[in-house]
C-alpha cells in the first residue's frame, strides 16, 4: 500500500494583501505523478515552491513523508524552523526549474557531484560513480566533461534531472521544465520524466503539455484563482471535466 507523500491541509498564502493560496487541500500518493494545470497567476508554482520551503505559507501545514515543512509546533503554535534544518528538509526534495540554474563554470558531472558531496558527505569517488549511472540512465553519459554553454536545452535539463536525482529525493517537483526549450528538444525531457514515473518516482509536475499530463500522470489538479477546482484522473478533468472554467482553459490550450 502507498502512503500520502505530500498532504497539503488548509494552506494559505498571500503576497502582501493578495491571497495566492486559498485553503489548498490536497494529499500526493508516494510514487503518485500528479500534474498541476491551469491560466498563468493561479497559484501552481507558488504551490510547487512551498512544498520545500522556498515559499513560506501563512496558515496551514504541509508535511512530506509525515514530516512537517519548514516549522516545529509547540503548545498549537508553528515556529519556523532554523535555516539549516530547512536545508535538510529541502535536501531529499528534488526541484527542477524552467531555467535550468547549471554552474556554467562547472562540467556536467561536477554539477551532478556537487550536492551530494558538499551537503549529504557523500565520498567523492561514490558521488562519481552514481553520478555516471544517472547520467546514463537520462542519455547524457558521453558528456560527463562537457559544460553547460555546449549543451542544447534539453540536455542541459536532463542534467538538471540528474543533480536533482543525486540526492536520491522522496519526491521531485517540476516547475514548468519544458517551458523555456525550442519545441523539438521538449521531447526528450518528457521521455526522461516517462521513465522516472514508470520507475516509480513520486513527482508533481506544473505543465502546460497536455499529452503528458493525460498519458503520464495519476491525476491532474486544475487550479484557478489560488485554489483547486477540479481534481482527477486525466480522463476525468482533461476529457471530461466537470466545470466550465476547466473546460473554457482546456478549449485554449488544446
């Protein structure tokens, strides 16, 4: 039996006076792939960045693998928790960016090495050896000594898919990773995140590609205004959702 890796309970968030989360419920499954959909400004990256504490939320509380996120409670109260506690917590949630954020200066396997050596301790000659059988498993193991500024940007993603894959996560959070590559390289990022659910990973993925969000993921949540709308298997919410704001963005992007 799977287990609820990530459970969102009554979060809230706000810029200043402006609410983008609004009592956000939601439970992921572990190996669960979940795609988050809906217009720009409804609250699906903000949502993304809070489950690892890049974004802090005002109320609520979100817990990944049973451990609560970013704050310790005392007598009914949360207080945040220290920022190298954060960074232990961030360090087995893996977090790939539109904008691949490589070390220009470093090659593909010393982006791939660095986390894991500098913060789990990891030796340095076991680092290299699991960095070259990620770097295998995403098709890049012939440019372990290239740099960056020599790969396209789907190779470059798939490098960011490997580093995050290095610290061997509980779970991965996508934050639109096919959004910044020309249309013929989205492909082969997608095929990567095909075989990383098919292996079992637990991923929440914000995504504008509807062919994978219905071939790929478990569910896909629709979110409007800060808050989910519509939540289900894509066979439900993609071909046949149930309310007319899914369907008028559906109309828009297929």
């Amino acid at each position: 039996m799977s287990h609820s890796m990530v459970v969102f309970d009554r979060v809230c968030k706000s810029y200043g006076a402006v609410p983008v989360l609004k009592d956000i419920d939601l439970e992921v499954s572990s190996g669960e792939v979940l795609s988050l959909i809906g217009p720009s400004g409804s609250g699906k990256s903000t949502l993304l960045r809070c489950v690892n504490h890049l974004e802090r939320i005002e109320s609520g509380s979100i817990t990944v693998d049973g451990e609560l996120i970013g704050y310790r409670r005392s007598h009914n109260l949360a207080y945040e928790l220290p920022e190298r506690l954060i960074a232990r917590q961030r360090a087995r949630i893996g977090m790939v960016f539109q904008n691949f954020n490589l070390f220009g200066h470093k090659t593909v396997l010393e982006n791939v090495i660095e986390a894991p050596v500098h913060v789990l301790g990891v030796t340095r000659a076991e680092a290299i050896d699991h960095a070259s059988s990620i770097l295998e498993r995403v098709g890049l193991a012939e440019k372990l000594k290239t740099y960056p500024r020599m790969l396209s940007g789907g190779q470059q993603q798939r490098v960011a898919i490997a580093r995050a894959l290095a610290m061997k996560p509980k779970l991965i959070l996508f934050d639109e990773p096919t959004s910044a590559l020309d249309p013929e390289l989205v492909g082969e990022v997608l095929d990567v995140m095909g075989k990383l659910a098919a292996d079992g990973m637990t991923m929440m993925i914000v995504t504008h590609e509807m062919a994978f969000a219905r071939n790929v993921c478990h569910r896909v949540a629709f979110m409007a205004d800060g808050r989910i709308v519509e939540c289900g298997p894509p066979s439900e919410v993609l071909d046949n959702p149930s309310l007319e704001r899914t369907r008028a963005f559906l109309s828009k992007v297929h």
